[in-house]
C-alpha cells in the first residue's frame, strides 16, 4: 500500500508543476486581453462623469500611470496574495464580490452537473447496450439537439412552460426575498447556509428556485456525457475482457454491469473536468436568463459599467478555477483508475 | 466411432453475414476430443480457426450463424438454452485467448476475477474456499499467493496468460480451448505456458483444443493435429504421424514452410488463403497445389481413411473409383495465379 | 477523395448526413435570398403607412407575430440566418486561414516556437469560449464598431486554437511518415513538403472540425447577442439579442417572440453537427461499424446434422 501511495504523491507533484506556468501565462493572458483596450480603467468607467483634473487624480492615485509593465508586475503580485484591487464603478474589493456571488454561481453550477450526470449516464448507457435501436436514435437526437439549442432559448422555454403557464417554479433569483433575509449569511453560499440555519422553509424554496436554472445548464452538458458513456459503453462491450467474462460464462447482465458499464464510466471523471469551461459560459448566459445573482451576472453588469478592474479580478478567477479543476479531475482520476499512476 | 469422445463436432458451420455476400470461416467442420488428449487445430491466419474454437463453446460473434452441431457429452450446445449453454462455460467449457494483455478487466484485482468466477458457478461457495482454490491454481501456474490482490497491470504478459489460464482451469473443466495463447509472448514465456499446457493432460483430464499457427508447438503438446484450410478440416490425425507422413498436399508444403535447423531456403505457398466470400470451387486448395488434378478443381474431395485414426480429404487419396477416367491428369494452370501474387 | 466514402456509406449515418445537409441548405438559401423571401426588412416596423400590432401572436400578416418593437417576427427570423451565415462564414475562413498555416509551421519546425505556440494555445483553450468571446468582442465593437466584422473576429479567436492542435498534431505524425522523409531526402525544401505533401494530408480532418465549430459559432454569436455584445440591433438581425428581448415577453404568456428564432437556432445548429458528425462517420473509417447482414445457411442434403 505504501508503494501505491508514493507513486500517487509523485503523480500529483508532477501535475502540480505543470500547473503553476499554466496559471502564469493565464494571468498574463487576462492582463493583456483587459488591458489592450484603450485607455485605463479608471477614464473608461468614469470618463465624462468626472471634471479631467478629478480623473486625473483618481488615476494617478490608482497608479494607472505608471507604465503597463510596472503594473502588469504589481498585478501579478497582488494576485499571488489574492488582491484582486477594488471595483471602480461601487468600489467593492473584488474578493468580495467573488465571495458573495461565487456562492450562487457554484451553487447552480454543482446542480447542473448533478442534472447532466443524472440524465447523461442513464441515458448514454440505454443507448450503448441497444445500439442502433430506435431509441438509440432517438437518445443520440436528443443529445445533438440538447447542445444545439442555447441555453438562454432552452432556459425560455421552461419558462414558459413551467413558471408562465403551470405555475410551477419561479423565474428569477435565488431565493423569495423573505428567504434571503431570514438566513444569515455564513458561508455565501445560500442552500448551503439554509442547511446549517435548520430552516426547511427556507431550504425548499432554495431548491425550489434552483430546478429551472439547474436544468437548463444541466441539458447543455447532458450530451457531451450522453455521447461519452455510449461509445464508451460500445466500445467496453467489444472489448476484449468482456468476452473473456463471457467465456468464463460469467451472465450478461453481470457481463454488462460489472465489466463493460463500470469501465465505460472512468471516463466520465475526465470530461467532468473538461466541461468546467463549458460550464461556466453556460452559467454565464444562465444566469443571465434566470437573474441568478452570480459571477456571470456581475460580470455582465461590470462590463456594461466598464469596470475593467472588476472585469479582470472576475476572469482571473474563471481561468484559475478552469486550471485547478482540471488538476483536481486528474488526481481524483489517480485514485478511481490504478493504471493513471504508472 | 467410439462414445468416449467428451465433444464430436459434426459438420459445423458458421458464417458471417456481410456487404460482399457470407464469409464461410468455418465450413463443414468434423472433430472429436478424448479426455486428457491435446488436439492441435493448425492452419494459416484467416482460415477459421479461432472462429471454430469460439463456435466450440458456443460463443458466437455479432451476426453470425452457426449450423451442424456440437455435442458435448452427448448433448448438442445449439439446442440448449442460452442459460444451459452459459452454465457450462467455465466449469465443463473453458477458453484461454491469444492477448493476455487485455483480457482481464484492468480496474479489477486478480483475486476479483477469481471470486466472480467461483461465486457465479459454485454459489455456495466460501470465501475461504474460494481463495483456497484461486491460490492453488494459480500456485501451480507459477504465481506466487503475494500476487493475489495486484491489479492486471502489475503483471507481465507471460505471467497474465497463466492467471488466464488459471481462470480457465479453476473449476476443472472437461475441455479447455486455447486459441494462439502464445502468439503475443516472447519464445521463453511460450515455451513456459506450453509445458504448462502440456502438462495439463497429465494432472487434469481435461481435453485441450490447441489452435496455433505453429507447427513446432503442435509437434512438442499434441497428441494429435487437425489441419485446417479456408474453413475446413483438411486432414487429421495423430501428430507424429501426420507430421512424418503428411498425406494432405496442404500439411506438406505447411511443413516445409516451417524454419528449422537444417532450413537451408525458405519455402513458402505460392498464392494466399483464399477469400472465405467467394472460395474456390471443388477443392479449395487446388489454385494453389502443386499436386492438383483434373478432378480437384471439378469435385468436393471425399475424406477418406488411409490408416486407422487418419482421416484426409485429398483427391490424391481417392476414392480412385470416384476420381474418373482423365480425372487424375494434372491440372492446367494459367498463369494468373503468379500475377495475382504480386 | 471525400465522396467515395460518403457515396458508398449507408443506412444511418447516411441518412443523418442527408438531413444535415438539408437543413443547412435551407438556411443557406434563406440567407442568401432573405430579401426575396421575408415580407419585411428586419427593422420594418410598418407598411403602407400603418404601423405594426404590438406584440400580436402569429396570424396571416405576420406568420411568427411582432415583437414589442412592432417587428415581423418572420424577417427578422430570416435575416437572422443572414447574419449567422456571414459571421460563420468569416470567423470559420478566418481561424482556418489562422490555425492551419501556424498548425503546419508549429507541426514541421517544432522546438521553441511549437512550444510557445502549445504553450499559448493551450491557454486560449482552458479559457472559457464564451467569456472568451465576450471581453473580446466588447474591445473589438469600441474599435470597429458594433457589426458583422467584430462579432466574427471575437470568434475567430476563441476557434484558432482549435484547428491549431489538430493541424499541429497530424502535421508532427505525418512529418515522420516515409514518405515525407522520402521526400525530404530528395532536396524537397520545408516549403515543398509543407504545401505538397504535408497540407493535403492534413486538410482531411478539416471539413469535421470547420462544420462543428460553424455550429458551435452560431450558439457563442447568438450568446454574445443574448448578453448585448454582439452585433447591435440597428446593423442586422440577429437571433440571440431576438431571445433576449422575449425573455421579458415570457412573464406575459408571449411565446412568438422567443420560440421562432430560438427553433431557427436549434434547427440549424442540429443540421450543422449532423453534416459534421456525418462527415465524421463516414470519412474515419475506425468509427464505422461494420455491416452485419442476415445469413442463411443452406440447407444440406445429408440427414446429419441438419442446418439451423
């Protein structure tokens, strides 16, 4: 067991190392993608609002004057001690607005993937064991239109369906507003905190609220892990160990669930990490759709305000939750997988 | 014939079914396997050979059909159900694959192979019978009791094919198929896993189906041979003899193709198998033969019986009365055969 | 090259290419003669003097209704393939025209520019598309103003990477291909063999990825739309800021608003992963299943053994 252990800690020092240029060239890439506009933060969030002399001194005091390397350094800097600067249109440190509005984000996020899991894996599993069936068609449409269709417009129609004309769920926000006043905020993240304040309530009109939007990023995955699982599936039946199984005369429903069905699902974990990216641009136009008041929605209102500094704490912390997912997949991977140490 | 026999294959067919029109892997196959003898099935790649071992245990691929019939202990595995025909792969029918590589589920440990195995057929089983026996079998396949609980890839090719080979015999059943176990191993393993083969006649009375390209491993483990060629059975009968004596045109030239010692040259068959879609009429070796006649490219050779335990279907063998007058004058070649070589 | 295989394949991936290629022949041809097809331009909002119905449901003046800007819902569902055609057309020409050449010359040079070039493109790629193509297309709309041509160049980055890694990755196996090494042992220059021997082997792979990514353009044009930063509603139409503007009809029952360009993106968007997938199947040969037809074994004459 302790030879196991050691070739895991070596893999995951190996994929840490990796990691760290990674995150470097992010940060530069964020800095040069915000900073090529035009101007400083400060005139394009204030300019016209504020006499020039007054600008001026904001500037200056801002330290926007100062050469673009100097600055880009103090950034990379005041990242590594997780300063992300203040926002210039409400002046609100940016950590804050990732911890009062990442909550939400990871909250609809966590309940997409539980969506695509739930409906994906079943799915792709159904498929891959009646290949070439009619629902297998049908199963494999479904997929290819899930992704084709925008979450907005998917978000619409369960709108329309579910909230205008059954009156089923909410539309908007996160939570009825005596909810969000009735439950202290102690970890920001909203269905968690109503679990810890012991309010049943309050915990069901969080859910409540969470179906649609869940959902609708949800069916925006459900095909990358639909397709995933069936030609895993396909593929893991044809194997090689599977009629080994067969042969032993080992029953085809064992053959089915124990070999082929569990090695077709390894896999998932990869793509899990892979759809990060996708996840949080769907989570994006989401919440855009659901007012969901998320980083996707702050985002949104920074950029209109042309708050640049809010803008760039943001994406830097996408880009660095893109990478560190990625890591983490790859070592939980190590440890469902014993061949991924070697 | 005696009833000793624990399988007599009678007449076995199976074809697949493609685009271009059936492919006949094996075609009107004859056999018969005493307990505790070694049979080798030889015969160049693509002539039926691993589609006639699969078909013994009555495993057939996607799409195929299989007729003739398959009497194990007197009963015909095409008329059991599919749950019968399951029960005795494993504890009577058992079957060793050429790759060893990837034939055991690879997120399993060996130990796990095993106790899927036991708990399947013996469902009253203990656990510590069940590691009882594992350990003994595998003990006496070379694997050490330390192994037990390693993963697939813990192990070389050479030692995967004796945990292979382990699972086969396990639960000691009447017939083992091996089908190449030794074609991916290098020439010390091969020797290795052909003593073990070898010496399963002597511990076990478990009869041995041996299908290999190679002649020398049929000479060292077998009792007796079975040529195939283009999914027939050309000629058998016991090794020694049939390899001093060979009476099929087809077993010679295999013979002289082989590399030895005294090789001075290389012989090889002119032409390739033929293609099992569209076989040649009559004889299906007679474009390539050097011996053909009149009458092999006209009529199905008959088999016949030139000694006791010998069975060939060769016109050269006769029966005289049905080869004809002028049936015997050497058959006229063009010379296309040379052209569709190159 | 291509057809042989897409000619001889059958059955379904057949039958899905062929859908594919209708659907997305009939936006091209609602793009093309949008002015001849939809009743209205797009930002008509009345005729012969008199000004639209608000938000009327779908009748036989207006087929899809209005919107609450009194627009025919119908043109602006048609102009919008407009749009959609131009901005993937340019952003697919425009990253093909970027990711291959830089593919070839990373692939065959290698050592520190394929580094760097790995290094950066794999940045752009863990970056998420969308957000991606937002910061872009705001920075770019402040430069060149809010049309087709920013839109289309937001997207052309976030695609790049894309044809980058597998024009790379072909290009690095086929360089050590004999035949490549055959013809550089000849005197072939880098030049010869990266246009001569190297492009033609790598172009294969080109008609899947250009048709998933034209699909996958349309849903970040239409995101971007939906967020406001696309294309501004006085230039074109475009069916994602359409959505946008329904989301606010929903609340009221309005359902014409939304659903008629929201199918028009769904349809094509399909249309264009099935041609890609279609492509796909049927030019990988290793994705291809081989056909499994009925046999029958003839009956024989001898009693034993009868034939099942």
């Amino acid at each position: 067991m302790s030879r196991t252990a050691g070739t895991l800690r070596r893999y995951v020092l190996q994929r840490l190392a990796l990691v760290v240029p990674m995150v470097f060239i992010l940060l530069t890439f964020v800095f040069l993608l915000v900073r090529v506009a035009p101007g400083d933060p400060v005139s394009a969030a204030l300019g016209g609002r504020l006499p020039p002399e007054a600008l001026a001194q904001r500037r200056a005091a801002a330290g926007y004057d100062r050469p673009l390397i100097v600055q880009y350094l103090e950034y990379l800097g005041n990242v590594l001690r997780g300063d992300l600067g203040r926002t210039i249109s409400d002046n609100r440190a940016v950590s804050d607005v990732l911890v009062e509005n990442g909550g939400a984000t990871l909250t609809l996020a966590g309940a997409a993937l539980v969506v695509a899991l739930l409906a994906g894996i079943p799915l792709g599993l159904y498929s891959g064991r009646h290949r070439d069936s009619f629902g297998d068609v049908g199963v494999r449409l479904f997929g290819i239109v899930s992704y084709a269709a925008p979450v907005f417009f998917t978000g619409l129609i369960l709108q329309l369906v579910f909230a205008v004309w059954l009156d089923l769920f909410p539309t908007s926000g996160q939570a009825s507003p005596i909810t969000q006043v009735r439950v202290d905020e102690i970890t920001h993240i909203l269905l968690l905190d109503a679990l810890l304040a012991g309010n049943v309530d309050a915990v069901l009109d969080v859910v409540h609220h969470l179906v649609l939007p869940a959902i609708t990023l949800g069916l925006l995955c459900v095909g990358v892990f639909l397709r995933l699982v069936r030609v895993n599936l396909i593929q893991s039946l044809q194997g090689d160990y599977v009629e080994a199984a067969r042969a032993r005369g080992i029953p085809e429903r064992y053959v089915v669930r124990r070999h082929a069905f569990r090695n077709a699902l390894v896999p998932v974990v990869t793509v899990m990490g892979l759809q990060t990216a996708l996840l949080l641009s769907g989570a994006i136009l989401t919440e855009a759709t659901f007012n969901w008041p998320g980083l996707g929605s702050e985002l949104v209102d920074y950029l209109n305000n042309r708050d640049y500094v809010a803008v760039q704490g943001i994406i830097t912390v996408f880009a660095v939750v893109v990478v560190v997912v990625s890591l983490l997949i790859d070592i939980v991977n190590a440890l469902i997988d014993p061949r991924v140490r070697y | 014939m005696t009833d000793e026999a624990v399988l007599r294959v009678r007449d076995l067919r199976v074809w697949y079914g493609t685009e271009r029109g059936p492919v006949r892997a094996v075609d009107g196959v004859d056999l018969a396997l005493v307990p505790g003898e070694t049979l080798g099935v030889v015969g160049e790649s693509g002539c039926g050979k691993s589609t006639l071992g699969r078909g013994l245990l009555g495993l057939l691929p996607e799409g195929a059909k299989a007729g003739g019939e398959v009497r194990f202990r007197g009963t015909d595995l095409f008329e059991l159900s599919g749950r019968a025909l399951r029960e005795l792969r494993g504890p009577e029918l058992g079957m060793i694959f050429q790759d060893p590589l990837t034939r055991l589920n690879p997120l399993w440990r060996v130990s796990e192979h095993f106790e899927e195995l036991l708990r399947t057929h013996c469902p009253d089983i203990s656990a510590e019978q069940i590691r009882h026996r594992s350990l003994a079998t595998l003990r006496r396949m070379g694997i050490p009791p330390t192994r037990y609980r390693n993963y697939p890839h813990e192990f070389s090719g050479g030692m995967r094919q004796r945990i292979m080979i382990a699972l086969g015999l396990v639960l000691n059943p009447a017939v083992l198929v091996a089908d190449e176990p030794t074609t991916s191993l290098d020439v010390l393993v091969e020797a290795q896993i052909i003593r073990l083969l070898a010496d399963l006649r002597r511990n076990f009375d478990t009869a041995l189906l041996l299908i290999t390209h190679n002649l020398g491993i049929v000479a060292e483990a077998c009792d007796r041979v079975a040529v195939m060629y283009a999914g027939h059975v050309v000629e058998t009968g016991d090794a020694r003899e049939v390899f001093a004596a060979p009476a099929h045109p087809y077993t010679r030239e295999l013979l002289r193709s082989t590399i030895s010692l005294s090789t001075t040259g290389l012989h090889y068959i002119p032409g390739a198998p033929p293609d099992l879609v569209d076989p040649p009429p009559a004889c299906r070796f007679h474009p390539r033969c050097p011996d053909a006649m009149q009458v092999c490219a006209t009529r199905d050779p008959v088999t016949v019986s030139p000694r006791p335990g010998h069975r060939v279907a060769c016109w050269l063998h006769g029966p005289a009365e049905q080869v004809g007058a002028g049936g015997d004058a050497p058959l006229v070649r063009e010379e296309i055969d040379v052209a569709d070589e190159a | 090259m291509v057809w042989a295989p897409i000619r001889s394949s059958r059955g379904l991936p057949r039958w899905l290419l062929g859908a594919g290629c209708t659907i997305t022949l009939l936006f091209v041809v609602l793009a093309v003669f949008a002015p001849l097809i939809a009743p209205y331009d797009f930002d008509t909002f009345s005729a012969d003097g008199q000004r639209f119905a608000q938000q009327a449901p779908p009748s036989a003046e207006h087929w899809f209704g209005t919107t609450v800007q009194a627009l025919d819902v119908f043109s602006r569902v048609v102009f919008g393939a407009r749009t959609a055609l131009e901005v993937v057309v340019l952003s697919v020409a425009v990253s093909l025209l970027v990711g291959v050449p830089l593919g070839l010359v990373s692939g065959y040079f290698g050592r520190w520019l394929d580094r760097l070039l790995v290094l950066i493109t794999d940045t752009v790629f863990s970056f998420p598309p969308l957000l991606l193509a937002i910061v872009l297309s705001f920075l770019l709309s402040g430069l060149l103003g809010g049309g087709v041509a920013p839109a289309a160049l937001a997207i052309t980055v976030v695609y790049v990477p894309q044809y980058f890694r597998v024009v790379r990755n072909t290009t690095f196996s086929a360089k050590e291909a004999s035949y490549v090494e055959a013809a550089r042992a000849i005197g072939a220059g880098p030049l010869t063999v990266i246009t001569r021997y190297l492009f033609s082997n790598v172009v294969q792979s080109v008609p899947v990825i250009a048709t998933l990514n034209a699909a996958d353009a349309i849903l970040t044009l239409a995101g971007l739309g939906f967020l406001g930063y696309g294309i501004q509603p006085t230039e074109a139409a475009e069916w994602g800021y359409d959505i946008q503007r329904a989301i606010a009809d929903a609340g009221a029952g309005i359902w014409w608003t939304g659903l008629f360009p929201g199918l028009a993106i769904v349809l094509l968007v399909t249309g264009l992963t099935l041609v890609g997938e279609g492509l796909n199947e049927t030019l990988n040969p290793t994705l291809r299943r081989r056909r499994l037809l009925p046999v029958t074994l003839p009956t024989r004459d001898t009693d034993a053994g009868g034939s099942r």
